[in-house]
C-alpha cells in the first residue's frame, strides 16, 4: 500500500470504504451522521462540536481496522477562559493495534505546525492549517487491528462552549500489507539548550523505518543571527559523528542567508512560515521541513539532533529555547517515549 498518493492515484478504484468520525457522529456508523437537532430542527447541525474540561481526555477516534486515517481536521479557540496559547496545553496521541504507549504524542498545534502556543497559516502538502486555525494533517496512518487518537486538556481552563471540533476520514480496508510500517510523532523541548550541546530532535528509535519530517518552534534567547547549527542524522550505528550533516538551520528548511529579512514562506515540503517580534517578548520562529520526497531511511536505528549555534563576526554558541516535533514510519514494536513535559513546562515564552 503507498503512504503517499497523489492526483494520479484518483485514477485507480479501490475497494475501500470511506468513513468518517465527527462529534455528531462519533464511531462513524453507516447512515448515521448529522442527525442531532437544532433549533433548526433534526439533522441541521444540533452537534457539530464537544466541550473540552480541564484535566480531562476524550477518545475521538476508536476505529477497528484494518484501516488507513487518511486526513485529520480539528479547530479550538486559543483563548478560553482566561487562558491563551491553549493548543500548547492539548496534548494528541494516537495508538495503533492496541498498544499501550502512544506512536504520536505532540501538543496539538505544534504538530500541525503551529508552534509557540499560536496559530499560524501552513500550505504544505502533509500539513495545512487555514485562516483562523483549521489544522489539516494528510499524512497516511495505516492500521491492521485499530486505531485510537485521544485528545486531552492538560491545562487549568475548560473548552466550553462547546468548541472543540474535529473530523477524522478513513477508509476501511481489506488489509494493510506485512511491510506497511506506522505513523510515529515526538515533540521535545530544551529550555534552554545548554551552550555546546545539541538539542535532541529525535532519540531512541530502533528498527526499520524513514523519517519524514521536523518542526522547529525556535525562541531566540541571545542577540545576533541564530540560526548557524547543523542539523545531524545519525543512522544504522553512528556515533560521535553523523552520516548526514546539513549546513545550518535556515538552509535545512529551503532559505539562506540568515532569511534575509526575517521572509516568511511555506511551500509543499519546507517552509519558514512562522515569526512573530515584539517589545514585549522575544523573537519566535517557526519551521518544517517534510522529507516526503526524500524520506531519510534506516534499518537499524535513528537519532536526529541541532546544533544552537550563533554567528556575529565568529560563530558562538547560543542558549536559545528549542521544541521540536519528529515524524517517522516506523516497523512496531517502538521503544518507549520519555516522558512528556508537564503543561507549565510546556508553556511557550
């Protein structure tokens, strides 16, 4: 089965059924969508969102397979209650074929790129989050038994209104193929990087897989330019050094020079789409870069870091705040995720 499709792919049938999980109808049934009442009457949008407390997790997918999520859409207010930055404090996980540790555990808006506890628009092909914070993910993610995302509010302020919204489309399956690989996603933060060390985007996976993608949410501690670091692939037994090396963030993610004026862009497969400065904060940054054409494979194992490194005159190092998401496929079994920052951790500067 192709984890990536196309538009030449609209010309094969296949015998898949389409599926679809929203709030109104929450297991997809066949024939059993839209049917909550309004006061506009039966079936005219009575259901279309969930409220969200604090402290608590909903399942929103709970899909027997075999199976394929094909896209993924959800939108909440970032401000609620008195508080901001909220898809900082929701935490998305998904679980394939009844594991009991997440694939895909990320704070909700950086995983769609939205990184700094705030929105930002996206046009990439895995990713796209419209105006207004209409976070799109296409990445495949196949399963053979089930599937199950969970959402939870892991800050101190309900989502009330109701407005937390999704919809979840599938296709159910005849089978998924024994080489198929799953969808895996971690998020890591170091605040602040320690000056001479690397900031650890990815460790501990071991097996057969390729790495498709990272997002950088980068808050710039320290004058001068920021962004001088390499980022480092280190494959199948590297050790002290890398197999592939890049030349510095901004080319990493398709710019140069430092992004000259601080240009935003956001393309299919890289972007520097995100910068935001003001008096009364520093500056942020973020960035993607899919490796969708160029998937960075591995048989045995994988690990991926960035240098913090600085340029005024000469390089230094720096000590700027860095969080990161990973996307992966990988064979299961994975090795366990360490231990996701707390939400005042996680709270963006």
């Amino acid at each position: 089965m192709d984890l990536y499709t196309g538009l030449g792919g609209l010309l094969e049938l296949r015998n898949e059924r389409s599926r679809a999980l929203t709030a109104e109808n929450p297991n997809g049934a066949v024939g059993a969508g839209g049917q909550a009442a309004s006061r506009l009457g039966p079936g005219r949008k009575g259901s279309p969102n969930v409220p969200l407390d604090s402290r608590e997790m909903q399942t929103i997918a709970d899909i027997d397979g075999p199976g394929v999520i094909r896209h993924v859409w959800i939108t909440v207010p970032n401000h609620t209650n008195g508080r901001d930055h909220v898809i900082r404090d929701l935490v998305l996980r998904m679980y394939w074929d009844g594991e009991d540790e997440p694939s895909v555990e990320v704070p909700l808006g950086d995983f769609f790129c939205c990184g700094h506890g705030q929105y930002s628009n996206v046009n990439s092909q895995p990713v796209t989050v419209g105006s207004n914070g209409g976070m799109n993910t296409y990445f495949q993610m196949p399963f053979r038994e089930h599937a199950e995302i969970t959402i939870e509010n892991d800050g101190p302020a309900d989502i009330d209104g109701p407005y937390f919204f999704y919809q979840i489309d599938y296709s159910l399956v005849d089978g998924i193929d024994a080489e198929t690989p799953y969808f895996h996603a971690q998020w890591r933060r170091s605040n602040p990087v320690s000056p001479g060390t690397d900031h650890v985007i990815v460790d501990g996976i071991e097996g057969e897989g390729h790495y498709v993608g990272s997002q950088f949410s980068w808050a710039v501690l320290e004058q001068n330019w920021w962004g001088e670091g390499e980022v480092k692939c280190y494959i199948d037994g590297d050790e002290e050094y890398p197999t592939i090396c890049g030349t510095g963030v901004e080319d990493y993610v398709g710019g140069a020079w430092c992004f000259g004026d601080n240009e935003t862009f956001s393309t299919p497969y890289l972007g520097y789409h995100q910068y935001e400065d003001g008096e009364d904060q520093v500056p942020l940054h973020g960035m993607y870069r899919w490796h969708v054409p160029d998937p960075i494979r591995f048989r045995e194992d994988l690990r991926m870091t960035v240098q913090d490194i600085g340029h005024r005159g000469e390089l230094f190092e720096r000590s700027d705040d860095i969080a990161t998401t990973a996307y992966w496929y990988q064979r299961e079994p994975h090795n366990e995720f360490p231990n996701l920052a707390d939400t005042e951790a996680r709270r963006p500067r």
